[in-house]
C-alpha cells in the first residue's frame, strides 16, 4: 500500500502547505489575490490517479486547511471544496487528451473555477458584499492567477 509514489505525492503535497503557507500568502498575492498551490497539485493528482482517490485525498488536504494549521476559515468548507475539485479533476483521468495543452488548460481554468466558486460564495454567506462584486474581485482574478501559475508548472514538466 505504501509505496515510493505514495512518499512522493505526500511530500509534494507538504511542500505544497509549506510553499502556499510560507511564499504564497506572503509574498506572491497581488492586491489580496493568491493563487492556490494545493488545488493545482490536487488537480494534478487528479488527472494522474482518478476521481475516488483525488475525492479522498482533497478531503483530507481540505481539513488540514480548514483546521487553520495553514489557513483560516470554516472548518469543512477546504475539504468539501477540494473533494469536489478532486473529484472532478479526476473524471478526465481516461481522457486520451488530458495532457493536451488547451485541454489541461480548460481543465485547470474550469476546475479553479468551480473550487473558488464554492469556497467563496460559502464563505461569504452573510456578508454585506455582492456575489457579483465577489466574483470579478476575489473568484475570478485568484482562477485566473491559479491557472497562470498551474501551466507554468506544467510547461516545466511537460517532455
């Protein structure tokens, strides 16, 4: 069951607290956007190893991000939003195209998207703001910059 592809996917992803933790929130936001480091590695994850186990692995990065060891927030809203980020990188796992350039793209783009969507409109509930002035300041600028970020590391990677 443990096995080097285990340790190394566990390591990134602890990398990927560490760098979102440490660099991101702290020095790469621009005017309160951050990108998410773990929704991309998570969206990464699900395209290489499938919908259940992506489902199950976004549940568990979820809740140690909700839990506030790495950022705040209602505890269960990170985990329901990164299953449903898993699970839905993972459907395109049999996908022929899946590392296809656009195709990652709109995979990235749409998978951030729906993630931010739902992080955010939750996260808001209550809140004097608009839903319109949430989307065009803080979902749709932090999707784009996620996505930026996501293919560049896929460009780095990519033989």
């Amino acid at each position: 069951m443990f096995n080097l592809k285990t340790l190394k996917w566990f390591l990134i992803f602890v990398f990927g607290f560490l760098f979102q933790d440490i660099i991101v929130n702290n020095l790469l936001s621009i005017k309160n956007v951050r990108f998410d480091f773990i929704t991309i590695v998570l969206i990464f994850f699900g395209l290489e190893f499938g919908g259940v186990r992506a489902t199950i692995v976004g549940f568990i990065v979820g809740l140690v991000q909700g839990l506030g060891f790495f950022s705040g927030g209602f505890i269960g809203l990170s985990s329901l939003t990164k299953s449903i980020t898993g699970f839905y990188a993972g459907f395109f796992q049999r996908s022929k195209n899946k590392w296809n350039d656009l195709y990652f793209l709109l995979i990235l783009f749409s998978g951030c998207l729906i993630h931010n969507i739902i992080y955010f409109y939750i996260s808001t509930l209550g809140l004097e703001s608009s839903i319109y002035y949430v989307f065009f300041r803080t979902i749709l600028p932090s999707s784009i910059y996620t996505t930026i970020i996501g293919m560049m590391i896929f460009y780095s990677f990519k033989k």
